[in-house]
C-alpha cells in the first residue's frame, strides 16, 4: 500500500522512491517507540512519529473521545454534551502538542544515533536487493559505487573494498 502520494527524494543517495509498507518501520528503545520510513537505496532513515507510554495513552483516550463525538452527531445529542466532547477533544490535542517537540527531538536523535554507528557493510545485502528488484539503470558495481577491480575481488572474496570498510553511513 502506498502512503503518500508521489515520489520521495533521498537527501542521502538521490534515489526516488515512493513510500509504501516496505519502507516502513519502528524502533523501541526503552519506553520510546520511533517510527520511521527508510530509503531502500540507502537505508537512511526518516522520522515520522515518536511516542512514549504517556503520549500513547493520549492517543487512545483522544480516539475514544472522537468515537464519543461521532456518536453525539448522530444521536443528536444535547449541545452541552458536545461541547463537553469538544473541549475534552481539544484538552488531549493540546497536551500531545506540547508534548510533540520534545519527543520529535528524542526520536531524531536516535535515528541518527543508529545511521552514525551503522557501517556500509551492515548495509550492502540492502543495497544489493534493492538493486535486484527496482530499475536503477546502473550496473550493480555502478550502484554500490565499486570500481571495476573492487567489484571483481568483492565478487571473489565476498569482502568490500578497504575504503567501504570503515567508512560510516
């Protein structure tokens, strides 16, 4: 399923993709929970949500309050009963609004916490099978941005270059 409509533009690796369930994907990190899309070129990740038990706990009771807002409309319930939602409604959304900033933050700082301490080797099998299953117009040691003599010993020995070795995402 797609999620948004067009195409996306890596900031890292240039690659257009269109974000679908594939790219999708969460991380826990104690009471935290980051979601995020990725590139499937590159692996880079992109932040969409962080919530913690408190936030998730708004969620819930914001969703139940709608439902209640929903039922008022059709049963056409007294006015001062659908302002009550209302304000109710209004009082969860202001919370998570203040509370958004500092998680957002929380949740990029770990994002780019684990792209920092990731390697290029963790992720040339990524590479490889995106290059298998998208048209790129490159060769494959075009994509993984080998040089001819690299992609020959990688191919023998299964071992990348010395300059992608320790090189940082």
């Amino acid at each position: 399923m797609i999620l948004f409509n067009g195409t996306i533009d890596c900031n890292k690796c240039g690659q257009q993709f269109t974000v679908d369930d594939s790219c999708l994907g969460s991380i826990r990190d104690g009471d935290l929970e980051i979601q995020y899309f990725s590139c499937p070129a590159c692996g880079v990740k992109y932040h969409v949500l962080t919530t913690n038990g408190k936030m998730r706990e708004l969620i819930e009771q914001r969703k139940a309050v709608q439902l209640k807002i929903r039922l008022a409309r059709t049963k056409k319930f007294k006015e001062r009963t659908f302002k009550k939602y209302l304000r109710e409604y209004e009082r969860l959304k202001d919370e998570q609004e203040k509370m958004r900033p500092e998680l957002k933050a929380k949740g990029e700082r770990f994002l780019e916490y684990m792209q920092t301490t990731r390697t290029e080797a963790d992720s040339i099998d990524e590479k490889i099978e995106y290059w298998h299953t998208h048209e790129t117009g490159n060769t494959l040691s075009e994509f993984l941005k080998m040089t001819d003599e690299e992609y020959s010993d990688f191919i023998k020995t299964s071992k990348l270059p010395k300059r992608m070795e320790d090189k940082k995402e």
